[in-house]
C-alpha cells in the first residue's frame, strides 16, 4: 500500500502537469480561428489600394450609410430599450421568463428569418405595413428599414449588458432614495443611471457594432440599393460578385473601423470603472 500511494500521486502530477499545455494549445488554437482570417484579408492589399478605394464614391456612399444608420438604430435603441432594462433588472410580473426569451430570440434567429418577419410586418400588407400604406408610407427597401433591420438584430446586446449594470447596483441606494420617497423616475435617472454608466457604454459599443457589421435581415428586408440601403457590409458582399480586390479592400476598411470603434468605446468604458 506505501509503494501504491506514491506511484498514484505521481501520476496524478503528471496529470495535472500537462493541463497548463493542453489549456495553451487549445488557447492558441481557439485565437488562431480568430486572427488567422483577418491576418489573411491584410496580407491581401496595400494601404494604397485601399485608399484608391476609400475614395470611391460607392465606398464612401455606404461607409457613409453605414456610420449614419448604425448610430440611429443605437440611439433609438437605448430609449426604447432602457425602459426593458430597468423592468426585467428590478420587476418580477408573471410572464417575465418568456419576455426574457423573446428579448434574446433575435441573438439566435436566423438573419434572413428576422429579414423575412420585418418584411412580413412592415410590408405593404403587412401586420403594420397596411395601415401605412394608406397614409403613403412606405418601409422596405428604405433606409428606415435598413435601421429598423439594425435595430431588431442589435437591440437584444444593449439590453443584456445594461441589465447586468443594474443589477449590481447596490440595493442600500434604492433602499435610500425609497426612504427620502424619491420618485421612481427620479430614482432612475438620479441614481440607477449613474451608477450604471459603465455598463451603459459597453451595451452602446456592442449594440453599435453590431449594426454596423448587420447582413443578412438587411438585405432581406432593405434590400441593396447604392446610396440608399447599400451598407457596407451589403457593399461587400456585392463586390464579391465581381471583383475579389475591391471586396478585400472594402472588408479591411469595414474592419479597420470596427476595430477602431470598439477599441475606443472599450477604453471609454474601463476608464469610467475606474
């Protein structure tokens, strides 16, 4: 038995040894996935080639368009999805789990499923599509649908992360401002709001970027019109038809300010925890 219990916790060292590899192989594996594509899109072109490119005037319309629609269909979203927020974060009401699953259900829904449901809703004979009809309003394949497509797929980012901020919120400051009979709109915007700014930012930084990097509903439901609901991503996709150059110049000028805003954003908000 004393010649059994070493060689078992021998083996059990080496065991435990070889974890630290196999978590750092799988590591570098995992962020090869992630790099290796993007490295592979740099390698192709030349800084001048994607200036040439910047200063086409397709480029530039659907940067444009781009940078204009994913920062509506943010705004819009955080005051429409501020008031969710704060009801899923500090109500229980029958029915919560399932608005919870709804909330979510865009993160995991096909992009052409949404595309196809805006259409759907918002078409001529749609749910709400025939109402506007009469009154000469017409949603898709405009850029009001581009945004309302953005809106749909990002939403569900800025409303997980916030909740998360007002859930840390530390109840003794509710129980405060409920004890000096503070109003709950002025418990929201004079308490909870600030506390939970940080989380905010990042909820805005992911809800950003993730309008800015949308397909697959916008092009169901918006369609792809140059200068009208051709975003970047729409742009992209229409070189890649015709051109493989101007596609890769098109997608590292795309990632290039995806890095860039999500860096920026990210350093806003750690600076702010501080």
């Amino acid at each position: 038995m004393r010649n059994r219990a070493p060689a078992g916790l021998k083996a059990a060292r080496r065991k435990i040894g070889a974890l630290p590899f196999i978590a750092a192989c799988a590591g570098a594996a995992f962020l090869a996935l992630l790099i290796l594509p993007l490295v592979s899109l740099m390698v192709r072109t030349s800084p001048r080639d994607l200036l040439h490119r910047l200063g086409s005037p397709i480029v530039a319309q659907a940067l444009r368009l781009s940078l204009e629609t994913s920062l509506a269909s943010t705004a819009a979203v955080i005051v429409l999805g501020l008031p969710v927020v704060y009801l899923l974060a500090m109500r229980e009401f029958p029915g919560k789990r399932v608005l919870e699953v709804l909330v979510d259900l865009p993160m995991v829904l096909p992009p052409t499923v949404a595309g196809a449901g805006l259409l759907l809703a918002f078409g001529r004979a749609g749910l709400v599509g025939k109402f506007l009809t009469p009154l000469g309003v017409t949603v898709p394949f405009t850029t009001l649908a581009v945004v309302l497509a953005q809106m749909f797929v990002a939403g569900p980012f800025l409303v997980n992360t916030v909740r998360a901020g007002f859930e840390e919120v530390d109840s003794k400051y509710l129980r405060a401002a409920a004890t000096l009979r503070a109003s709950p709109w002025y418990t929201f915007v004079r308490v909870i709001l600030p506390l939970t700014v940080p989380s905010l930012v990042s909820g805005a930084a992911m809800t950003w970027a993730r309008a800015l990097g949308e397909f697959g509903a916008t092009i169901t439901f918006a369609g792809n019109l140059p200068g009208r609901t051709q975003t970047m991503p729409l742009a992209v996709y229409a070189a890649l038809e015709s051109d493989l150059d101007a596609a890769v110049a098109l997608s590292i000028i795309l990632l290039i300010v995806s890095f860039g805003l999500l860096l920026a954003l990210r350093s806003v908000s750690l600076t702010l925890r501080r």
